[in-house]
C-alpha cells in the first residue's frame, strides 16, 4: 500500500513541478469535485484555453476519472480545448445584428487579422474570431466583442481602427 503511494507519489513529482500555476490554483479551491468548475475556469484564464496534458493533471491529482474532467471541460461553451489568440474577437451573428450588417463587419476583421479559410485563430496566437448568436446589446447593433469591452455600432471602417490602435499597442503596424 504504502509502496503504491510511493510510486503515485514519484509520478506525480515531475508534472508538480511543471504545473506549478495549476497547483497554486487547486490549493486555492481545494480538491472536492465541487471545485473542478472554478478550476477549469482560472486554468483556462491562465492559458487561454485547457491543454490536454493540463486536464490529464488536474484528473491525477484530484483523484478524479480523466472522463470525468475531460465531460466537464467538453460539456461547457465556456471551455476551449484549442488555443485561443490574446485578443478573443467575438462577432455578434444575432438577428439584430445580421441584419445591420454584421457579415462585413465579420469579413473586414477577418482580413486586418490574417485569418483565411476556416481558421479562427491566427498562427502567431495573437487573435481568434468567433461567431456568436447575441451578446445581449442588440440597441447597439451590430456588436463586436474583444475579450471583455463591447462595441457596439460598427462597420467595417470602425472595427479597422479599433484593430489598428491593438495593433499598434502589439508593436505591430500590417
Ligand atoms: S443580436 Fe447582436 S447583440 Fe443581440
């Protein structure tokens, strides 16, 4: 028994070390399967989205079924397996706004970003583009949302200048 720990132990040794800001963050909100939630939530604030090896972790030492935490983390839209850019470009596609013109608005961002064919995030990791049915400011359509601010009203003109000014803030005039 207590050799079984010792192995558990040793193989736990090296990813300890490795995921030192995943450790930080399941002794903040302990280790009951009620906390699996926040976790996920501050993990993905950390790295953008919720690598594999990273949800592999947070199941061993948590003591919990890796089906368990892979359920969690596929069943939420809030959770992202795949890399997600700095700038997460959201376009609102809602009625409100598809009828006053957000398809443009969409193409415009597309292209000041890079991004071609189906691909929502660009290479370097620095933007991703998503569609989303409302934003829930429909009087300010049509909405674009980046990370956390909201703008409302916009056209392919206004959202360039708003990507021109993050551009330039990034050291990066295209
Ligand atoms: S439809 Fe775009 S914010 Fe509601």
């Amino acid at each position: 028994m207590a050799e079984a720990k010792k192995v558990r132990e040793d193989a736990l040794a090296v990813p300890r070390r490795r995921f030192e800001k995943v450790n930080e963050i399941i002794a903040r909100h302990g280790k009951s399967a009620s906390a699996l939630i926040p976790i996920l939530q501050e993990v993905q604030e950390e790295y953008r989205y919720l690598p594999e090896e990273i949800l592999t972790y947070v199941a061993m030492v948590m003591d919990l079924p890796p089906s368990t935490v892979y359920g969690v983390a596929t069943f939420y839209v809030q959770f992202s397996l795949e890399p997600k850019g700095k700038y997460v470009i959201k376009i609102c596609d809602g009625t409100a706004c598809h009828v006053r013109g957000s398809d443009p608005v969409k193409e415009a961002i597309r292209k000041r970003v890079g991004l071609k064919n189906e691909k929502h995030t660009t290479d370097d990791l620095r933007f991703t583009v998503e569609t989303v049915s409302c934003l829930g400011a429909c009087g300010l359509a049509p909405v674009v949302m980046i990370n956390d601010q909201i703008y409302g009203q916009m056209t392919p003109d206004a959202i360039n200048v708003i990507l021109d000014k993050i551009l330039e803030e990034e050291g990066d005039v295209k």
